[in-house]
C-alpha cells in the first residue's frame, strides 16, 4: 500500500511539474538531442554517399511524415564541439505530442516497409554507420511570439548558431518587471530580429525540463540561429545593426534608454557560444 502512495506522489509531482514547465500560453516544446556517427573508416564497404542516401530516405518516410512532429533541424559539425556529433532539433505542440511521436516510430517504419526482410535490411545499412547511443540535451520552451522562421528555399546547406545566454535575476534590475522585460524582449525582435536579413530564422528557447535554472545564474535561454552563409554568420557590421536600431527608435534619447534596458535583462550579453553547425537542408523538416 505505501510502495502504491508513493508511486502514485511521484506521478502527481512530475506531472504537476509539467503542467507549470510550460510558462506561456501558445508556446510549444523543442527538444535537442545528440547522436554519433562512426568514423567512415570503421565502416565496412560504407560510403558518405550511400550514408546521405539512407539518412534522408529515413528522414523522408519517417519523420516528414509525422504529425506530432512540427519542424525539425539535422545539424552536423562545423566549428566546435565533437566532430563526430549529429545535433537533432525537434519541434512539438506539446510534450505529450513528443512522447506520441517516440511511441509511434515502429508503427510508421512498419507501415512505410511493410516487408519485415527489406524492413530489416534498410535499418541494418543505416545502422553501421551509427554508434548506437544518444544523448538528452535538454527539453526546452519555445518562445512562439519570437520565432523567425525561413521563408527562402535553400539548395545548399545553411549555418546554425546556438548560443546561451542568461536572463539576469530581476532583483538585479532596478524598477524592472516581467512584464516589461517581455515587452522590451518583444520589440528586440520584431525591430531587430525580424528586420535583420541576415537572420533566415531564429529560435528563442528557455528552460523547461531537465537541467537547472534560476538562482544567482540567472535564467538560461538558448538561441538558435540560422544564416545563408558563413559570411553572414560572420558578419559584425555594427552599421547594418545601427541602422535598424534608428529605424526602430527614431528618437535618441529612446534609443539608447532601451539599449541600456535590454542589456540589464540580458546580464550585459554575457553568453556561451555553443558552437556552429551545418544545417541540412534537404534533411530538415518546415513548418507547415
């Protein structure tokens, strides 16, 4: 009977969690998780070329085709972090849509080959070429208000930046509320984010499950952005950002009062390059 209490303390206490994790109407879930590929020399008779192949065929008739799934990004090392790491993006309404559509992959895979031997076959050449471990990086809140997503169409893979940064505690700021640092939050992105063309897209992810936040730390926020070129990724014209901030606050003196302001909240920019990453394109998943 008390092994029966507790278990059922447990369930109430994770889902209650939960319930609260999630802090603003209409946002969704992002969850972020690392596979590994094996060196292609340790494959036998592997190719990059047939790896590509049964990647995004698995990509096309798996995860395209799933419901619960809304977007999601396949990153691949660039610059930093483990070159052997694959770097899955994955955007759902909920979490109970996540977990339908972890539930659900052996039925789609049997429905898209429903040969078992051809279905065997096809994951058993997929497979060489994966260590066979994962690891969670996180579950994450998206920030639906300051989602940019990329309306171009790309032949050629894009350059994606992830970034932490910290929200700095509110009792750092002086006169400072949620609410008016929502809105401070709010007209970066519409007057610099959304207006800056050199950003094809960008999620605003904060804490949601897994993990630590708050404290002294500060709140931790992820930022996911996407470039066209490295060039672009690269590019630290202060001009071209000058140029959006005057159109944004035409008055000076407003200007520079919301610079300071954003600043504070964002504990004066101090941040964690995470690292860069190529964005495959074909493998990636829009938004419908």
């Amino acid at each position: 009977m008390k092994n029966r209490l507790m278990h059922l303390f447990v369930f109430l206490t994770i889902s209650f969690s939960l319930a609260l994790a999630q802090y603003y109407d209409g946002n969704r879930v992002v969850t972020i998780s690392k596979t590994y590929l094996k060196p292609m020399s340790t494959v036998e008779n592997g190719t990059s070329e047939e790896r590509s192949k049964l990647i995004l065929e698995n990509r096309k008739k798996l995860d395209f085709k799933d419901k619960n799934l809304i977007s999601s990004k396949i990153l691949y090392h660039f610059w930093s972090g483990r070159s052997d790491e694959v770097i899955d993006i994955s955007e759902f309404k909920s979490m109970a849509d996540s977990d339908e559509s972890t539930k659900t992959r052996g039925d789609r895979r049997k429905k898209t080959w429903p040969n078992k031997e051809k279905r065997n076959e096809f994951v058993k050449n997929l497979n060489k070429y994966w260590v066979g471990k994962h690891t969670d990086v996180g579950i994450y809140e998206l920030y639906t208000k300051m989602l940019k997503e990329r309306k171009k169409i790309f032949k050629e893979n894009t350059y994606v930046l992830i970034q932490e940064f910290t929200l700095a505690p509110m009792s750092t700021i002086e006169g400072g509320s949620g609410d008016d640092r929502d809105e401070v939050m709010q007209k970066w992105f519409d007057n610099i984010i959304m207006k800056d063309d050199r950003i094809l897209s960008q999620m605003l992810l904060g804490h949601y499950w897994t993990g630590s936040a708050g404290g002294p730390d500060g709140w931790p926020m992820l930022i996911v952005s996407e470039y066209g070129t490295l060039e672009d990724l690269l590019d630290e014209d202060k001009e071209k950002r000058d140029k959006l901030y005057e159109k944004g606050w035409p008055d000076e003196k407003e200007r520079e009062e919301f610079k300071k302001k954003h600043r504070a909240y964002w504990n004066n920019y101090i941040h964690e390059d995470i690292g860069i990453y190529y964005n495959s394109v074909k493998q990636q998943k829009n938004s419908q």
